[in-house]
C-alpha cells in the first residue's frame, strides 16, 4: 500500500510489477491486496491496463486500516478486547498483573499506527528511495533476457 500511495494519483500496477517492486512473492500479495480490495482500501482493476491502486486519498488510509483489514481486528489479547469486566475473556482478569500492561500495549500500538498515514510514509519512502515503476521494472525485465 505505501508503494502505492508512493505512485502517481490513479496509477495501477499489476500485481506481477507490484510484487516485484516491493519483493514479495505474487500469490501472497495477490491474496493480501484481495483482502485490502474487500476493506475498500484497494481497487482491483482488469484487463492490459488493470492492476492494483489506491481507493482513496492516501491521506485518508492509516497503517491500522491496512493491519486490520488483513489481519482483522488488532487484539494483543484476549482481555484487552471489549469490556474489561467480562471474566470469560479470561478467567484470570480479577487477580493478573499482567492485565494492564496488556492494555496500555494494544492502546499504544493502535495509536501509532493510526498516528501513520500512507501519504507520509509514502513521501518517507520517496525521501530515501525512489518508487520503483512500471517502466523501470519492464526495463529491468528487457535487460534480462538481452
């Protein structure tokens, strides 16, 4: 997704280029930008001129939004889930001095990653590598088999 964002606005890449450019291999990004399509994050696109872009203004997708909608919801632990008073979660709740750092852990971590918006981490990436591009990948490949 930050690759993406790091593209122009409305570009597309294949998920054949996509998962070359960040070096992942394609049945694996291919089921996580399936998930990423489904949470509307993403938009799959068919045909020559199809791929994989941005369904929204990387300003407006955190890095939460991307965890969660692989991963679902973020939960460190049981425990820290919804109420705090509901003992089935866990039967040792009343008495666990483990519970509050548990807590402070999954609040943190989700405000960090909410705090992380793809337009920023894609200019991070711009900043300390250039994206890489439809172009240069069919380059590279042309370079190959020369």
């Amino acid at each position: 997704m930050i690759h993406l964002a790091s593209l122009e606005a409305g570009a597309r890449m294949s998920s054949k280029c996509l998962s070359r450019a960040i070096g992942s291999p394609e049945p694996f990004l291919t089921k996580v930008m399936q998930s990423l399509v489904a949470s509307h994050l993403a938009v799959s696109r068919r045909g020559k001129a199809g791929g994989f872009e941005l369904a929204k203004d990387p300003a407006t997708i955190t890095m939460l939004d991307v965890v969660e909608a692989v991963e679902g919801p973020l939960i460190l632990a049981d425990c820290t889930q919804s109420d705090p008073a509901n003992v089935d979660l866990c039967p040792r709740l009343s008495r666990c001095g483990a519970h509050s750092v548990w807590v402070e852990a999954q609040a943190g971590l989700r405000r960090t990653l909410s705090e992380a918006h793809l337009d920023e981490l894609a200019e991070n990436t711009r900043f300390h590598q250039r994206p890489i591009s439809i172009m240069d990948l069919s380059r590279q490949e042309k370079n190959q088999h020369a």
